[in-house]
C-alpha cells in the first residue's frame, strides 16, 4: 500500500492513457467477476501481519512507501517489543525509529505513530475507534488507511482505493474514475452488497499478482473474457 508521502493522502492520482477500458463493465459482468474471484479465494486476507485493530493501524500506516513485506519484517520485530498505543509511547520516537529504520520515510511515520498513540491514549484508552472521522483525525491515516482498517479490523464494507485498485478499477471497466475517490464511489455503487466485505482484498491481490502495471498477465487472468481492457498481453 503505497502513498506518496507520510502524509494524508490527497486521494488525487492520475488515470494513465494506457490503463483505460474501452467502455464500462455491465452488472451483469461484475457479478460475474467477483463470482469468480470468491471462488478462486474464498475468503481474502490482507498480507500485512497483525494481531489487533491496533497492530493493523500501525502497520497501514508504515505501508506507505513501502512493501507488505518490508513492513512485516519490521512488526516482527517491533510487536513483541510493544504492540500497543502505551507500550509505543514508552519506546518514544527514537526508541522507534530502531524498529522501523527500514521502511522508507520512517523518521517521518515514527513521529506520526507516536503522535497517533498519544491521542489514542488520552482520547480512547488505547483503543482503536471503529469510526472513520476519529480515524482520519489521526496524524498519518487518510481516508485510505481508515478504509482498510474499518474494513479488515472491523468488518465494515469500505473500499480503500490504493494504486492496484485504481488500476484495475480503471483498466477492466469496472469503475473507471480520475482519482481514488472517484474509483471508490464507483466501486461501491456498482460491486453487488454480497460481495463488497471482501472485495478490497480480492481487487488488491488482483492488481498485485495478475492485473500488473507494467505487464499484465491476461493469459492467466480469470476475468480476461469480462474484462474491457483493450491492449490485453497475450503472452
């Protein structure tokens, strides 16, 4: 999951020409497609490591800029050490920084974790509120981040729309938009209730492993035949 900065995210991404469908995708040919995604994985998980809506947070949030993996390899190490909003206070922002030298832009996610973890405490205990406003009031989450938490952690039908979904959003005729939002709204409008718990996670994997940006591979693809990508790979 990748942001440009530590920032919030602005939700502006531009559509490259290359990645247009040439129309949109119909009902009918949605419900088809994540029939078929459910059926090759029924049930979808997030490849970041986690154990808590807490653990979940800090490691959305330490994804920007960086790799599920990368991220991982940092949380293995720092969640026995501390996993929750008092236990980072107390390693403060240096005390951090040695966990997550890693990933990119850490001194930048250190200083927002700690910050998080202080509003956290004063605010809600050290719980993680199930609530995108108080979410987003966060240093570091964006709309983005919130998404995937209320969703994963919480098992809210949100859409968090990051650069594979905007792709293939796009690409296929799914829910073709200019910018994430755009894309999101899109999805959710148009993915059939029964499948939107789990369709973030679906449309993710998609994107990383088949629906790729430089390369897709539509031979392997499940949904090649529904899919109004006009530039399809054959090979």
């Amino acid at each position: 999951m990748k942001k440009t900065t530590a920032k919030k995210a602005t939700g502006v991404v531009k559509k490259p020409a290359a990645t247009r469908a040439s129309t949109r995708m119909s009902r009918e040919e949605v419900r088809e497609m994540f029939t078929r995604l459910r059926e090759l994985n029924p049930h979808p998980k997030t490849e970041l490591e986690y154990s808590s809506p807490f653990e979940l947070l800090v490691a959305v949030a330490l994804s920007a800029q960086a790799t599920d993996v990368g991220v991982n390899k940092a949380t293995r190490k720092l969640f026995p050490v501390a996993n929750t909003a008092q236990a980072i206070l107390a390693l403060g922002e240096e005390g951090l920084k040695r966990y997550i030298a890693t990933i990119g832009l850490f001194n930048a996610k250190a200083k927002n974790v700690i910050a998080a973890c202080a509003i956290l405490v004063e605010k809600y205990g050290g719980e993680v509120p199930a609530d995108r406003a108080a979410l987003e009031a966060l240093p570091g989450v964006g709309r983005k981040t919130a998404n995937v938490v209320l969703n994963t952690a919480f098992g809210q039908p949100t859409m968090a729309v990051d650069t594979h979904i905007f792709r293939v959003g796009n690409r296929t005729g799914l829910a073709p938009g200019k910018d994430v939002r755009a894309v999101e709204d899109g999805l959710l409008k148009v993915i059939p209730d029964e499948f939107l718990l789990d369709a973030h996670h679906w449309l993710i994997l998609h994107g990383r492993y088949v629906c790729k940006a430089r390369k897709p591979d539509c031979p392997q693809c499940v949904i090649r035949d529904l899919c109004h990508f006009r530039d399809k790979t054959v090979a």
